[in-house]
C-alpha cells in the first residue's frame, strides 16, 4: 500500500475555498461534548480550535455549572445540555471527548450515539470509555474518525512496541470498522484502510496537552462545513502543523502553547488560500 504525503499538493487538492456570498449556514453546525468540572481547559481549546476553522456555528455540550466559563472565554459558543442528544438535527457533525471523563454519565452519551447518523471524531475520553467499556462499535452506522495517541490506541486495539506495528493495525482496523483512523504522532499516520497518508507538517512544540483537544475540534468543524472524514482528517491535521510551524516565527518550541497555535490559525488559512489562487 503506498504512503503518500500530506504536503501543499495534496492539500490543494482537498481544500474548498470559502465562497464569497456565504453565510453562516453555509457552513455547518457543528456540536462538540466536551469538557468537565476539572477539565473545561479541553472544552474551551476543542471550541477555538472549531470555531478558527470556519464552522458557520457551535454548540458545546457538558456540565452545566460551567456555562459561565464557556461564555466568557468563547461568546461566539452556544450551550447545549444533555438532553442535546434528543435532536440532533440542527448538526452537521459531533466531537466527541476532550475532557469528558470516563464516568457513567460521559459514557451514556457514546450509547447515544448508536441512532446517531451525523459523522462523528472519537478523541480522548470518548477512546478510553470505548476501551475501558468495551463498546461494540462495530454496530455503530455513521461515518467516524478516530484520533488517538500511542497509548490510547494500544487500549483500544491491544499492545504495540513499535509505531510501525500501530500502523498496520490501523490500516486493519479502519478497514475492519470502515473508519479514518488518525495515529498521531512525529509524522502523524491518517488511513481509511485502503488510503495512508503521514502528514509533512507540525514540530515538537505540539507535543504538549491541548494539542489533541484543538485537533479534534479542527476535524469536527471540517466535518460539519462538508468535507468526508478522509478530507477533514488530512486537513485538520495538515492545517494543526502548519499553524504550529508558523508559531515559530514568535515561539520556541519549549515555550510553545497549543493556544498560540490556534491563534495562528488564521496565517495558516491565509498562506492556503496564497498557494491556490
């Protein structure tokens, strides 16, 4: 199977530039579950990150007594309960996990999700409940995206002692459950099973917490502005690294944070956008 590169070419090739008479229902509305008592640092990443992105709307699902922290780090946010779950139809998409913890209640909605249709990015908790529950996924009838890291992967599909190892079993595991699956990584590995890509962008500086959070939130707002799961997974993570290269020019790699990388979001759209007119 050929490893082909997510560089600028292939990019350009995925990429739809934003049509000048659009408007916010043009593009998507996407609804993310995230967040916690102890963790609305997630929430509030996964929701920038979405929002940067170009989804037209958001809603954030998760504990109500933080909806205060919610509206005073992202007014551009909406708030939904958990009864969000009784009506999906105003969504195009749904994230799923930074934050969320692996508790009874975080795990009802993952059992939610079996009459759901909209395509779905399992990141974080929503992987470990999967795990730690054995969820039958197999049974799940909507289009999905997987992101884990090395250790949550080796939960969910057994112990690897080689990033070689974790790609063969992605490659068998998108194909079995007819998902993307999204290894991230040094060169962070994406397959349906039948296509692989490793991404050409991105440095150390990623690798610190939040990084995954704003990346879920990147493929979820892909997702709901349109694009398949294949499309929104290469992407989120081709745009994640490049906003992160071009951190540099004002952070070191040390001293880096994932919310430095979102706010230059907007230069990695814009250098895009430069390289296809």
């Amino acid at each position: 199977m050929e490893l082909l590169k997510i560089d600028l070419n292939c990019i350009k090739n995925t990429y739809k530039k934003r049509p000048c008479d659009s408007y916010k229902g043009t593009h998507g509305h996407a609804l993310l579950i995230a967040g916690s008592s102890d963790k609305m640092g997630a929430a509030i990443i996964a929701s920038k990150a979405c929002l940067r992105s170009g989804v037209g709307l958001l809603t954030v699902a998760f504990y109500p007594e933080n909806k205060s922290v919610l509206f005073n780090s992202i007014p551009e946010a909406m708030y939904a309960n958990s009864c969000v779950m009784n009506d999906l139809s105003p969504y195009q998409a749904i994230g799923i996990g930074p934050g969320i913890g692996v508790d009874e209640v975080s795990l009802q909605y993952i059992y939610e999700l079996y009459e759901n249709k909209l395509p779905v990015v399992f990141d974080a908790d929503a992987l470990n409940l999967i795990a730690k529950y054995k969820i039958d996924w197999k049974n799940f009838n909507f289009p999905f995206v997987l992101t884990p890291h090395p250790k949550e992967f080796d939960r969910l599909f057994g112990e690897h002692d080689s990033e070689s190892g974790r790609r063969i079993t992605a490659i068998k595991k998108a194909k079995e459950l007819n998902c993307v699956i999204v290894l991230k990584g040094h060169k962070t590995f994406i397959t349906d099973g039948i296509h692989t890509f490793e991404n050409t962008t991105g440095n150390s500086g990623l690798a610190k917490g939040g990084s995954g959070d704003a990346l879920t939130g990147m493929i979820t707002s892909f997702l709901a502005q349109g694009y398949t799961t294949l499309e929104s997974a290469k992407l989120g993570v081709y745009l994640h690294g490049l906003a992160a290269d071009i951190t540099l020019q004002t952070q070191s790699e040390e001293s880096m944070l994932i919310t430095d990388v979102i706010e230059n979001l907007g230069l990695a759209f814009q250098r895009l956008n430069s390289e296809i007119q």
